[in-house]
C-alpha cells in the first residue's frame, strides 16, 4: 500500500459495504443508527474490528496511517464514503468523529 491517501480508508470501509458483509453481520448492524456515538461504536466492533484483524501486519500498519490522515482537518474527506454501500437509514453526519472512534477502537489513544 505505497502512495498512501485518505482515499485508500476504503479498504477498511468496505467491511461496512451490503455486498460485502455477511448475513449475520447485516443483522446485527442494520437496524443501528449510525450517528448515535453507542450505535457507531456497536458496528465499529462489529464490523470494523474484525476486518481489520484479517489484514496483514504490513495492511495494517498502512490502515493506521490512513486514519491518522484522515483524522487532520486540512484533509477533505468528501467522496471516501461514495463506493460503500452501508445499510444505514442515513449517512454518516460526523466523518472525521466516525474515523476518530474507529481509531480508538483499533488503538486506543496510542498515536
């Protein structure tokens, strides 16, 4: 994953995609409200944290680079989310609150 950009969180993002979730993850998760912070973190952990950890130690590294990117307000995060077809009722309001929780939740408050 050379030439890093915040565009490339779509590797970790596509774990929230319909098409590419399974069955008994869309159940747990599709009924949440994605902008509730404990919803959010529900389908962190649900979703996130497990795709996450099927990634390679190298995938990885380059994934928390990624977040850190995309957690610095100069980088615009407009367009990361078009690709993903989530299966929530509405889209994600707080993008950057989004990656900060995901961040947290695969780290901590290391840095």
């Amino acid at each position: 994953m050379n030439n890093l950009k915040p565009e490339s969180i779509v590797t970790l993002l596509k774990y929230l995609d319909m098409d590419f979730m399974s069955d008994e993850q869309y159940d747990n998760i599709c009924d949440l409200n994605i902008n509730d912070q404990e919803h959010q973190l529900q389908v962190i952990r649900a979703v996130i944290v497990p795709g996450y950890n099927e990634l390679n130690e190298r995938d990885q590294q380059s994934m928390k680079k990624v977040l850190e990117m995309c957690l610095q307000e100069r980088v615009s995060l407009n367009g990361i989310f078009v690709s993903i077809s989530m299966p929530f009722e509405s889209e994600i309001k707080n993008k950057r609150g989004f990656f900060q929780n995901i961040y947290e939740e695969l780290f901590g408050n290391e840095s």
